[in-house]
C-alpha cells in the first residue's frame, strides 16, 4: 500500500487532501466527479457481481466520457488481478520502497 500512496500524493499534490481521502474518502472535500469515481471502484472491487449499466451512467451523469469509464474500469481490474497476484504469493512490500 506504500507505494500506491505515493502515487496518491504525487497525483492530489496535497498531502492534507491526501490524508483525509485516506481517512474516509465519502467525507474528504473531492468534488462530485472524483467521488463519483471512487464510489464506482469501491462497488467494482468489493461486489463485482452487483455491477450494473446504471453504475456507468453515474459516471456519465458525472461528467466522464464512455472511454474515461473503460480506463477507469481497466485500472480497477488491473489493480484488482496484481495485488490477488501478490497475496496469493505472499509478496511483501520491498523494504526499500519508501512511505
């Protein structure tokens, strides 16, 4: 998880925003595209199987385009298949990866 917050913080650029999406991203101050985005990958990673066409009409309501949505689902899923990889392997962290 270390180095998907760097990503994070080198993404926001701002580590008190960063700090409260880590916190609980449905009260950090996102606007309603980014908590549209988020919502959308919480459902795709935890109940898949609850997907529906109207999740991507909320996404669509929010203001991405149809080939915002496939990039948004394939980072998801890719994220999703590599870190099942890695605990399925039981792969830590490399120590030299800072936080």
């Amino acid at each position: 998880m270390v180095h998907h917050r760097r990503g994070l913080r080198g993404l926001l650029k701002d580590d008190v925003l960063l700090d409260a999406v880590e916190a609980d991203w449905r009260t950090a101050p996102l606007d309603d595209k980014r908590t549209a985005m988020l919502a959308f990958a919480v459902k795709l990673t935890a109940t898949p199987g609850a997907m529906s066409p109207a999740d991507a009409d909320v996404l669509r309501e929010a203001g991405f385009s149809d080939r915002d949505i496939l990039d948004i689902t394939e980072v998801i899923a890719y994220y999703a298949y590599a870190n099942r990889i890695a605990d399925g392997l039981g792969i830590e962290i490399e120590s030299w990866i800072p936080e």
